[in-house]
C-alpha cells in the first residue's frame, strides 16, 4: 500500500531557518540545518534501500503559496499565503510504498526523532493512506 506520510510547520519555522527567531521557533544555526539533513538523508537513503521509498520533498515556505477557489460568480477567488486562520501548513512528505500501517508507522515514528533547536514546536507526522485504483475523491 502507498501512504503520504507528512510534516508540518508554519512561516515562523521557515524564517527560524533564514535567522529570525520568535516564540516557538527559535533560530536554526548552520549546525542544527546541518544535523537536520543528514537526518533526513539517512532515512531516504533507508528507505531507497528497503525499496519502500517512492518520493519525498520539502516544500517552499508558505509565503510563496497560493490558494484557489470557486467564487460565487464561477471565477476564482485566488489569494497569496500565508494565512492567519492557517498557521500550519505542509512543509514536506514522503510517499512509501509499505506493506502495512504499522510498518509506516514505525517510519513515522522515527521522523519524529529529527534533531531540531531546543524549544522549537513539535508538530505530528501524518500519515494518510493513498487511495489506489481511482477511488472517488470529490
């Protein structure tokens, strides 16, 4: 089965990352960024290894995001981010190819174990099974 397999963060954590600090999201040194890559680099590279990987990516800051919808007129209503009623947001996935739930939830797990600067927010690791075979979706 596949899974998406999520990480979350706000645009507090993006500019933690760029050197501007604020509550619950201290500043990332060149270290910390460091660490969080080979952390990263080691679970892709497990998972390219088990053959479970299928992609992952980091996604850009939610500043540069924008949002589509509907409008009452049938135009769309296109809005840049982020959003004040949204604070967190996708900042990455992966998607697997594993054999269970529980196996992704062991991968989850260890996602979670991703050094980060004392004091920063911890988000959850999503895990969302990827419909196969067309199901219906809207």
């Amino acid at each position: 089965m596949k899974y998406l397999v999520m990480i979350q963060g706000t645009q507090a954590d993006y500019e933690a990352t760029r050197g501007n600090a604020s509550e619950n999201a201290p500043v990332w040194n060149e270290k910390d960024m460091q660490a969080m890559f080979s952390f990263m680099q080691s679970i892709n590279d497990d998972l390219a290894e088990s053959g479970e990987f299928v992609d992952a990516q980091g996604l850009a800051e939610p500043a540069r995001a924008r949002h589509v919808l509907s409008g009452k007129d049938g135009r769309p209503v296109i809005t840049d981010g982020p959003y004040g009623e949204t604070k967190e947001v996708l900042a990455g996935y992966w998607v697997l190819d594993c054999e269970s739930l529980d196996r992704v939830t062991e991968i989850a797990t260890r996602i979670t174990q991703c050094p980060v600067p004392e004091g920063t927010v911890e988000y959850p690791v999503v895990i969302r099974e990827i419909m196969e075979g067309g199901g219906d979706v809207c």
